[in-house]
C-alpha cells in the first residue's frame, strides 16, 4: 500500500512519497479545486493519505478525497514529531516525508477522515461566527466601561457605541435563530439537542457545541472520550517513587472546557444536590477547581447518559446505592 505524507498550509502544500522503485518524490500542490483534483487523478487506487491537521486548511482535500474514493487521515503534528525520535530541521518537505514516514509505521493507528455533513458544516460556520460577534460585543462594553470614568464624555462616541451594539445584538439573534433552526430541521441533531439542555445547567450555547465538537455524540460517543477532549479528565503523574498529584492535560478543547465551567458554575448556585456536594468538598479541604472539575465530569456524564437512553433529565429519579443487595443502580422515583 502506497502513503502520500502531505503537509498543509494555506496556499499550497507538500507531497512526499516512494515511486514504484522505492525512490522517494516530492511535489507541490496549489490548495485550490482544480489543482487538487488533478492531484487525486494520479493517486493509485488503494493509496492512503496522511496530512497534517492543520484544520480549515484541509477542508477541502479532506472533502474531494471522500468524494474522490481515496483514504485520509488527518494526524496533528505534535504526534508526528514525538513518534519518531530526535529529529533535526525543518521544512514543508521534510514535514511531508515524516508524515509518510508515520504512516508508513504507524498505519494501525491511523484513523480515516470522513468530512462533515452539510447542515453539521453550516452550523459550525454559525457558531464560529457567533463566538466572534459576541466576542466584539464584549470588547466594545469594556471599552465602554473604561471611557466611563474620564471627565469628559464623547457624545458622538457614545451615539455610535449604541448604534453599534444595536446592531451586533441583532446579528447575533439572527445567528442564533438559524442555528436552531438548522438544528431542529434534523431529526437526529434535534432529539439530541432537546435531551441536552433538559440537563441543569446545560443551556441553547453548551448544547450546539457539545453537538458540534462531539460530531452528534458519535465521533466522541462517551462521556469519557469528551471528558479527555474537553480537558476535564485527570491524568496519572507518576514515575517509580514518585508519587504526584493527577492532572489534567493542557492538550484540550478551550472553549467547550470554559462553557461546561459557566454550566457547572449555575448548576452549583441552583441545584441543591451539587451544592451540597460542593460544600462538603469544601469541607474536606479540596480546592476550588479540583471541585468544579469533578462538577463538569457530572456534567458530562449525565449529557451522555440522557443522550444514550433518550430519556430526558428528571429532578425526580434517583439512582439507588449499587451495593446494596439486589439493586441494579435502576432509577426510583422519589415518593
């Protein structure tokens, strides 16, 4: 089986690969339609592709090879670079070659790229373009609160503040509307996303970017894995007899790690259970973000469970102790 390593940027990228007397090449590629599917129309049949995830910058060749029949794996270069060894320089063909080097090597671990649907494309594209306007939201009412405090105030200034949140609170609700609207004209999509903010704490924003970063719950189907990805889940930091404490790994998803903190922030303000349990954490010494990481594991865990069982979030189930005899962890309702 032949492996084309293929680093991505922007405007083109690097191919490397062995020709039929084992001899290695190189070409190069303009990142554009055409020029990729000329490319793919001289890939041999049964060939795989290894790329670099370089996200948007692969979008395109990820999407025509599905099209085109060919395998690719899209693998981050943090991996490549510490699967191989000491390694010295760099540049767009050696970084190719590496990569078919690591897919030469490596190929059990390699796990095939399919692209995304449309509707899951167009609300990813929605959402990103929500995050920026709320973002510019938040940077004109801080500059706002700032020029509060001179002693003399801009009229005209203002006048155009207020035009322009206006408008920015506007974009956003009409973001907000085709979001839930593309959500609710799939099915699937829709079930999912109803059976997540029935969860106390989970709200409309969590809920799309569990849907989207998790694939609907199926590239990232359990509460482990999403855990792990989120930036959630404690890791081992142990070595012979040294014994340190678990930590969580920087290698996360920020912004689903920061909207699953704000869900577990209100669910600890509003829901009696978690307060107790956050008080008697507090009690027993624990840190504060040791506790509101245990929180958005619960969190996780109950978004997952709601989603499998197709069972909405109820106050009024409980799940019996497990160790008691004859008791399946099953849910009681509360008399």
């Amino acid at each position: 089986m032949q492996v084309y390593g293929i680093d991505l940027s922007k405007e083109r990228f690097d191919v490397n690969f062995l020709d039929a007397n084992g001899k290695e090449k190189h070409r190069t590629v303009k990142n554009g339609l055409s020029a990729i599917s000329g490319f793919l129309s001289t890939v041999p049949t049964g060939s795989v592709l290894c790329a670099e995830n370089t996200g948007t910058y692969g979008d395109l060749l990820v999407f025509l090879c599905n099209r085109c029949g060919v395998s690719i794996a899209l693998v981050p270069g943090y991996t490549v670079k510490h699967s191989l060894g000491l390694v010295k320089g760099k540049s767009d063909p050696i970084d190719a070659a590496r990569l078919r080097e690591y897919g030469e090597r490596f190929f059990d671990k390699l796990s095939f790229k399919a692209y995304q649907s449309e509707n899951m494309s167009e609300l990813r594209q929605l959402f990103a373009l929500r995050s920026q306007l709320v973002k510019a939201r938040k940077e004109l009412i801080t500059g706002a609160h700032a020029r509060e405090q001179m002693p003399m105030q801009s009229v005209k200034a203002n006048l155009i503040l207020k035009a322009s949140l206006s408008s920015l609170d506007e974009q956003i609700g009409e973001v907000e509307k085709e979001i839930s609207l593309i959500i609710m004209d799939d099915a699937e999509m829709a079930e999912n996303y109803t059976l997540s903010i029935s969860v106390f704490g989970v709200g409309p924003v969590i809920a799309t970017n569990m849907i989207i970063k998790t694939g609907n719950f199926k590239a990232i189907d359990t509460a482990r894995k999403a855990a792990s990805y989120a930036g959630v889940c404690p890791f081992p930091n142990t070595s012979g007899n040294m014994v340190g404490k678990s930590k969580t790994s920087p290698f996360a998803d920020k912004e689903l790690k920061s909207l699953l903190y704000m869900g577990a922030k209100a669910t600890v303000k509003h829901n009696k259970e978690y307060q107790l349990y956050y008080q008697k954490k507090q009690q027993e010494g624990k840190p504060h973000y040791l506790i509101m990481n245990n929180v958005m594991n619960k969190l996780l865990r109950t978004i997952y469970s709601v989603v499998k069982n197709k069972t909405p979030y109820s106050w009024d189930y409980v799940c019996l102790d497990p160790r008691e005899k004859n008791v399946n962890c099953s849910e009681k309702k509360v008399a």
